[in-house]
C-alpha cells in the first residue's frame, strides 16, 4: 500500500519503465538504449527510498556553490 502520492507517481513511472525495458529486451533493442531505460527507472525508484546518487549530489553542489571563481 503507498500512501504518498509522490512515491505513487515514482513507483507508477518506474513499472512502466519496466515493461518497456522487458519490451525492448524481446525485441533486442541495443543494450545502451534498454540502459538509458533501466537508469531512468532507478532514479524513480530512488525517489522512493531516498537513495542519492552521485551525480545528484555533484549537482547540488555545482549548482548551488561558486566554485573556482
């Protein structure tokens, strides 16, 4: 049961990013494309469990300090 409608939306995105990627893997769609998926479908599934991944943080970083200036 999910209770928060943001972690229903993350979890909804991410089931649907599933079948396409079982989609894309019986239709042998390249491996770098089904990945792109997969990445995709962890970042939503990431909004769940809060789970932050470097590129996230390098982001946050950047993006909120001057840095080298």
């Amino acid at each position: 049961m999910v209770t928060n409608s943001r972690h229903y939306a993350a979890l909804s995105s991410a089931l649907e990013l599933v079948i396409k990627i079982e989609e894309g893997i019986s239709l042998d769609i390249p491996s770098d494309l089904i990945a792109m998926d997969i990445r995709q479908c962890i970042l939503h599934l990431s909004e769940v469990t809060g789970n932050i991944s470097t590129d996230d943080l390098l982001g946050n970083i950047f993006g909120s300090f001057c840095i080298g200036k």
